[in-house]
C-alpha cells in the first residue's frame, strides 16, 4: 500500500512542476521511473523490519513450548531499531528497481490505453 499512496504524490509533485501533456512519452516513462523508484525506497523502508524479523524466526528454532509472539518479542528485543534495518542497503537496490519498473510499465500503459485516475483526477 505503502508504495502506490507514495507513488501518486511523488507523480503529483513532479507534474505539478511539468506540463504532461507537452512531455514526450519518453520523458513521462521517466517521470514514472523516478516516482516508482521513491515509491520503492518508501516500500523497502516500511516493509524492512517485518521481513527481517521473518528471516529470523524461519533461521533459529524456538525454545520448546515457545509460541511464535513470544518468538517475534524475544527476536525484535535482540535485534532493536538498527538491527531490524539491517541489509537495508541491498533491500532499497532491489525493491526501489524493482518497483520504478513496475510503475514505468504502469504509466505506459495507462498512457497507451487512455486511462485516467490517481492524479490526472484531480487537475
């Protein structure tokens, strides 16, 4: 969720500042890149301690009769704030590309189809 309400004021900023309608299709498939790619950064952010807390809990066995909460709270104790954002650096590679691809091919695609919603809405 985190990368599609990102996505659309990142894009709204930017046309905000360029006319889209004078832009050329490359310029808005790279409009589209820079957005998807904060909306990545925005998803990897967000979604980093979970998956990091899920890494350990699926590397290291619990004690017996240890219940998964009781697992999380022991792991995210041990880990702590900067622990939970380790790796943050490859994750932000992967899923800010990853996303900017998406969203490139997502506005190509509204654009060739005709489509319209999120911000063109709202002008």
């Amino acid at each position: 969720m985190a990368k599609f309400v990102v996505y659309e004021k990142a894009a709204e900023v930017a046309f905000s500042y360029m006319d889209k309608s004078t832009m050329s299709s490359g310029m808005q498939t790279t409009v589209n890149l820079g957005c998807g790619l904060i909306a990545g950064f925005a998803a990897a952010l967000v979604s980093q301690p979970a998956d990091t807390m899920l890494s350990k809990i699926n590397k290291t066995k619990g004690l017996p009769g240890e219940g998964t909460t009781s697992r999380l709270i022991k792991i995210a104790k041990e880990l702590g704030l900067r622990g939970s954002y380790t790796g943050i650096g490859a994750r932000l590679f992967m899923v800010g590309t990853l996303t900017a691809g998406q969203f490139a091919i997502y506005g190509d695609i509204k654009r060739y189809s005709g489509a319209v919603g999120g911000i063109e809405l709202a002008k």
